[in-house]
C-alpha cells in the first residue's frame, strides 16, 4: 500500500496544478530531505491522470540522484522511468544532456512532456549567452517546447553571479521569486525533518611555532578563528590535523552510540576533503575500532557500495563528493564536516543528507565541524532556508569572528611548509623576525593544539 502524500506536497501540488493553467514553469524550494522527489512523482501521476501530459523526463546532478528519481518515479506511478520500449519516460544527468541525439529532443516537439529538474540551481542562465552548458540545454532545447517543467531545490542560489535557468526574479531588487516554499522549520514542526544540532568545535589556546633557518617564533592563539586570520595557516591544514580529526570524530562517534542506543541502525557520514583525505580518515575510523566504508570517485562500483551501506549496519561511511546531494540515506543521523568547501550551498547540501525523518524517535540530526569563521556563520542562519541576500544575485563578503581565551596544555602537531610571499596576515612580531634576518618567505611551522576544547551548540528547535 502507497503511502498517502504528506500535506505541504498536497499543497505544493494543488498550488502546482493550478498555476500550469496560466503558465508552463513552475519553481518549487523545499528544504533538503522534504521529499521533493515524491512530489514531483505525484505531480507527474496526477497530471498523466488528467490527460495533460504523455512523456515524463527527469533531470538530476548525479547518477545517484538520477537512480532515486527512478525508483520513487516507478513506485508512484506503477511504470517504468528506464525510457525503454513501454516506459513511461526517462531519467537522467544533466550532463547527459549534452550528448542526446536529434531523436531524443524531437520528443519534445511530438509528445507533450513533463520536464523535472533537480536541484535546478546547477544549471544558470536566462539566455544562451548567460548560460552556463546545462543551462544553455534547458534554455534553447527545453524551456519553450515542454508542455510543463518542475524545477526544484532545497538550496535555490548559485556561489556565482548568475541567475538559475526557469527561475524568476523579482524587479528591480533581482530576489527570487519561488511560486512554493516549504522550509526547515515548518518541515521540523510537520515532523517531516529532523531537528538539527550543530556541533562547533574549537581550541581555547593554539600554538603556532614557525621555524627560519636561523630562528623560530610561537604565537598562541585563542581560537581557531584567529589563527586563521592572523597566521598563514589555512583551514585545509586543520582538517587534515591528526588531533583535530580526531576530536571531531570522537564527538562524532560518542553521539552516534547515543542514538544508536535508542536506533541501531542509525548512521553517520564523514564528508572529507579529498581522496587521500578520505583514506587519512578511513585509518583513524580503524584505529578506534568503527566499521565504516569509504567512497569517492575511485571506488569500483560506487553506487552499488552505497546502496549496499543503505541496507546494512555499518556505522560510518566517508565520502567525497559522492553523497553531498540528493542521495538518501535515511538511517544517516551524524555528520562530521571535513570539507575544504566553505559555500553555503554545499554546507547546507551536506546538511540535508541527515535531516530526512523516518519515525518518531529520530527526531535530530547532529552537525560535527571545526569553529572556521565562515561554517560558524552558516551554522548561525541554517533555520533561514533562504537567506535574502543569497537569493539576489550577487556576492557575500563574511565577517571574520574572535573567541576568548584560557590556559591549556599542547600536544598534537601538523607540519607544513609556506613557500609564498610574506602575508599581511603574519603577526607584526613575525614580520619583524623575517626582515630583520633578511630572509626568503620559505619556513616551516606547526601547529599545537591544547588538550581543552570548547563546543559551541546551535540548534533549530
């Protein structure tokens, strides 16, 4: 037996079918683990009911988003989504677009077709000229042939100045315009998403010792922020740092066998930095004894592991770049944040995996990430599903943040070497050392953190 629609997809799709008797495009923004592929599998059921449309074709980021399309496609409307011989439509990437021949777009011109774009804002532009190469398709070969299109997003603005293909904006102020907007907190209070808890994690006293060929300097710090602000260090230097992966992963692991105690089942995520990074976390995982897979662009058979990971009890599963968005993984409810990516639509991307809400009892999803300046002011405004400037096209500057300071012991150091011009960042008292003793900018540093961390909790209740 199908499960009936929940109300804001009711609502969404009452909104929708109304507004395609007046124009073809409709823009949906619902927050990350709503379920916007169900709606828009029942959209599509209820439109094929009504004799509106004949073809349903869905467009996705990844190839895993495009395999969940397919599925929750055929389960609502009882037939195929593979585009073979009896098929009601098919699914597919974005950049598979790309590569269709003349016979595939000529569909559009002999059947009326129902156009479903995910996560729409990976595809920019009004125009060919504006466009980027996804846009560019939906823009000349899409946007005036298919009978009706759906795009969506739980996250509707780009990290660039460009607007999103099918979307509206207001004038002259340039805001998006969404014709449905269903958001975190309302999602929250429907019980549809959990209820997220971020976890900022920070050093009340850092060491930075920088060794010249003839001397060294030790500046202490008294958070993360200001070492990065006033050092060369970057914030790829700490989320490779063996201590502080470890901590995080600690904090991680802990609440992961709290939640396990009550669902034990429940998962967690790692998103790491790069492939090697992955692998630098996959040994410290071994070494505190966790079962975990691993999973980036190198991993045979990607899909069929993370398909696999659904299904089994296998506590963690790190990844890169695979699972940042719309893959559903519902048992996952941690996530330790080792990105070097600091975008807000990726943040939030991240975020969404562990939000999606799957009984009574799992009710929060926990955010694990170091107390960089820019994450800490993402977490500050993750309850505003769309912030204003963000929907305006244009660019954010972010504010750096300061922390107080109190005694500590060190332990713990990373290496690294600064082959680069002398920056303003340096503090003055290294300034002076490097032109007193006249040398190049090449040295060498490290980094200690004290064994007191802090955490910051911010919760969307």
């Amino acid at each position: 037996m199908k499960a009936s629609p929940r109300k804001w997809q009711s609502q969404c799709i009452e909104i929708a079918l109304e507004h395609y008797t007046t124009t073809p495009h409709f823009f949906c923004q619902a927050t990350p683990g709503a379920g916007k592929t169900r709606m828009a599998a029942e959209l599509a059921r209820q439109l094929l009911e009504q004799g509106k449309i004949d073809l349903v074709l869905c467009f996705a980021p990844s190839c895993q988003v495009v395999d969940g399309f397919r599925s929750t496609f055929s389960a609502v409307l009882g037939k195929r989504l593979d585009g073979l011989i009896g098929a009601v439509g098919a699914a597919s990437t974005y950049q598979a677009m790309e590569h269709q021949d003349e016979a595939f777009w000529r569909l559009f011109d002999d059947y009326r077709v129902f156009a479903v774009f995910d996560e729409i804002h990976h595809c920019s532009g009004y125009d060919p000229l504006l466009s980027n190469a996804w846009g560019q398709q939906i823009v000349l070969k899409m946007q005036d042939r298919a009978a009706y299109t759906l795009a969506l997003s739980g996250t509707p603005w780009r990290s660039d100045d460009r607007g999103i293909a099918l979307a509206r904006y207001s004038n002259p102020e340039g805001r998006l315009i969404c014709d449905y907007r269903y958001g975190l907190k309302e999602a929250i209070s429907d019980g549809v998403c959990r209820s997220p808890r971020i976890v900022l994690l920070d050093n009340q006293m850092v060491r930075y010792k920088e060794d010249f060929a003839n001397d060294s300097t030790v500046k202490l710090f008294p958070s993360i922020a200001k070492l990065l602000r006033e050092s060369p260090v970057s914030y790829q230097d700490l989320v490779y740092h063996e201590d502080a992966l470890n901590q995080l992963l600690d904090l991680g692991s802990r609440k992961l066998d709290e939640l396990r105690m009550l669902k034990p089942n429940a998962a967690g995520l790692i998103v790491a930095t790069n492939i090697d990074h992955a692998h630098q976390v996959a040994l410290a995982l071994k070494s505190k004894g966790e079962s975990f897979q691993v999973v980036t662009t190198r991993t045979p058979d990607a899909q069929q592991v993370i398909n696999s990971f659904k299904i089994s009890d296998c506590r963690w599963i790190v990844a890169v770049g695979m699972i940042s968005e719309g893959t559903d993984i519902p048992r996952l409810q941690v996530c330790c944040y080792l990105s070097r990516i600091r975008t807000e639509l990726h943040y939030r991307q991240v975020l969404g995996r562990v939000l999606r809400r799957i009984g009574d009892i799992d009710d929060q999803a926990w955010l694990f990430v170091l107390a960089e300046p820019t994450l800490k002011q993402f977490s500050q405004r993750i309850a505003d599903d769309l912030p204003e400037h963000l929907a305006v096209v244009c660019e954010v500057g972010v504010p750096a943040t300061e922390a107080s300071s109190i005694d500590g012991e060190f332990d713990s150091s990373v290496n690294g070497e600064l082959n680069k011009p002398i920056s303003q960042a340096l503090t003055t008292s290294v300034q002076k050392i490097l032109q007193a003793d006249d040398l190049t900018s090449e040295s060498t540093y490290r980094i200690y953190f004290s064994k007191s961390y802090r955490q910051q909790l911010l919760a969307v209740l």
